[in-house]
C-alpha cells in the first residue's frame, strides 16, 4: 500500500505529460485502488515510439477520448495497438470567454465562475459520456483504461473525480489527486500564448472551486453524490459493487 504522499504514481513520458495511475488511494472502508487498471493524462497526439511502448508495457489497451470532434482532429491520438473510444466533450467556454478576457484582471470572478459553470456541466449535461466510461470500466476482463483530455485536468479531472467517488475514496483525496495537475502538466505556457493574463493563469491551472461547482451540482440536483451516480450513471448498488470488486483490493 502506498503513501498518499506518493500519489499519484506517474509515468514519465516525452510526449505527453500528466501521466498517471489512479491506484493507491485509500477507500473509507479501508480498501485501496488497484494499480495498473486505470490511467488519466494529457493527450497523446506527441508520443513518441518509446512513450508508446511504455504505455503499452503499463497494460493499457483502451483509451478514453473526453476531447471534442475538433480538438481530436487537429491533434489526433497516436497510440497504435490499443482499442480508442470517442466520448467527446466539446469545450464551452468560446466566445464568453474571449469576451471576459478581453477585460483583463477586472473579469477575473467572471472567469472563474464561467470555468465553475464548465464543471457543473460535466456533471449535468455530459453526465451519458461518463456513463459510458463506467460501463467500459465494468467490462469482464478488459484490459487496463487510460482517459484523457487536452491537458488532463478539467473533463479529466472531474472524470477521475467521478471513479474514486464512486470506489468510495474521501473527498479530500479526490481533491489532492485533482490538484496535483498544478506540478504534473508541462503545457500550460503554450495554451497561455494570445491570452490576456488573467484569463491566460485561470485557464491552464485548477481550483477547488471548480471541482467543487461539479460536486455541488450532483447534490443539489440528487440530494447526494452517491444517489447522482445512481440516477445518472447508472452506478445501482450491484453495478458499484462489481466497480468496487474490479477496481478495489
């Protein structure tokens, strides 16, 4: 079992950062997620052939695309011998958000309500391509799953989010595996490039507030976390049980 201090267990990679295992972390009734059965990143599209290998060698055969249509085209996933499943996510934040950061420091709440309001709609608009990543992640004998987006921290972010909530790990953990993006992404500087700076800072880092706008959202719409998985992904208490059993030791 490992220290919560060492968590998360990255894979160093030269194409792609943000690389990690979502095995370690303790459960409230004393279990620990498994390694080596589910993986989060940043996207793939720059990896190299030893990258490739690496993954592969980690055992990871399937990998989740939470990007949209055109984030995927312009950097597709480059990852041969593994089975890719498109759950899109197309980014919302467009023209409001141009238009915030046009005003500089003076739109910085606006900003991060905006992202907040991003989260919000993980939970409760895109709610069936998580879903989906549940019903892969309770296939028999599947190989390990890897899910990414752009940068590995917002759709990914609270995708992780969703996993170790419903394997039943504190709130507390869930947020320090989210805020560990802070040191792990390496692209933050190229996405900050033609922003002001205000937006440019908010928009490649992550806040608890925004993972916590996703968490209130399932409360305020279910009454609690656990009865949101139920009602919206589909996580009954067998379905969790078998997650639990496949993904817990």
């Amino acid at each position: 079992m490992s220290d919560v201090a060492e968590l998360p267990r990255t894979i160093a990679l030269e194409g792609a950062s943000n690389v990690r295992d979502l095995g370690g972390y303790r459960t409230r009734d004393g279990g620990t997620v498994r390694f080596g059965r589910v993986f989060r990143s940043a996207r793939l599209s720059e990896l190299t052939q030893a990258d490739g290998a690496a993954l592969l060698a980690a055992g990871i055969g399937r990998v989740v695309d939470l990007r949209g249509a055109g984030e995927q085209a312009a950097a597709p996933t480059r990852l041969p011998g593994v089975v890719i499943h498109d759950l899109s996510i197309d980014p919302s934040l467009g023209p409001a958000m141009k238009d915030l950061a046009a005003q500089g420091e003076a739109a910085r709440q606006d900003i991060m309500a905006l992202m907040a309001n991003a989260y919000a709609s993980y939970a409760m608009v895109w709610h069936h391509r998580y879903a989906a990543m549940f019903d892969l992640l309770l296939e028999p004998e599947a190989p390990a799953l890897l899910f990414h987006c752009t940068a590995g921290k917002d759709r990914t972010g609270f995708g992780a989010a969703l996993i170790l909530a419903a394997l039943g790990v504190e709130r507390a953990t869930i947020e320090a595996d989210y805020l560990a993006t802070t040191r792990l992404w390496r692209g933050g500087a190229a996405i900050r490039e033609g922003l002001a700076q205000v937006a440019g800072e908010i928009l490649t880092s992550v806040h608890p507030m925004f993972l916590d706008a996703g968490f209130s959202a399932m409360e305020a719409a279910h009454g609690s976390v656990d009865l949101y998985l139920e009602a919206r992904l589909g996580l009954t208490t067998s379905r969790r049980a078998a997650l639990r059993a496949a993904l817990v030791e």
